[in-house]
C-alpha cells in the first residue's frame, strides 16, 4: 500500500485519476494496525477502480490538520480533487466495501 506525505499529497490523492480512499493513521493506533491486512485486500482487489493510501499523522500535520482529522483511523475518499466521504474507526472489509459502494 501506498504512503503519502504532506509533500506528495496534491500529486497522489487530489491529482489522481481514480477515486482514492486515504486513511490517517498513527503506528501507536492499535484499530489502524488493525485495519492493515484490510487495506491491503482491499488495494489488491479493487485496484483498477480505487487507490488506497496511507498518511501517518504524526509526520504530516499540514495534511491531517487541513482534513481536520482528529481521531484514527480516519478515511477520506477523494474524487476529482474533493473529499466526499469520511469515515472513522476501524471495520470489516465488508462494511468498508458497503461503505464505497457508492463511490466506486
């Protein structure tokens, strides 16, 4: 899975041509350790429709404090440059796939 950064982030997320679900995490966030493998499946199998990153709040505050992000996991699904969803805590990678269902 992808990492971005506050430096990357315009050219990753906001310039991508896919939709991209971010998650804003922390290594000491037991749920978004949790929510790893799902991520991961998740990148593998819906690849072509959906990119899927991670930023780490801890070493890119502009970003995380521009989404007003405050609790982790946090996910922001982004389209053409705007969030248009936003999710928070850790679930099932069935509930997630729910969750997009409607932008994917």
């Amino acid at each position: 899975m992808t990492e971005v950064t506050d430096a990357d982030f315009a050219a990753e997320v906001i310039g991508a041509d896919l939709p991209v679900l971010v998650e804003f995490t922390a290594d000491w966030c037991p749920p978004c350790r949790q929510m790893g493998p799902v991520l991961g499946a998740l990148a593998a199998e819906e690849g072509k429709r959906l990119k899927v990153v991670q930023l780490d709040v801890d070493t890119n505050p502009l970003t995380t404090n521009a989404y007003k992000v405050l609790s982790m996991p946090t996910f922001l699904v982004f389209r053409d440059g705007e969030p248009v969803k936003a999710m928070v805590g850790a679930r099932p990678k069935r509930r997630l796939l729910e969750e997009l269902a409607d932008v994917l």
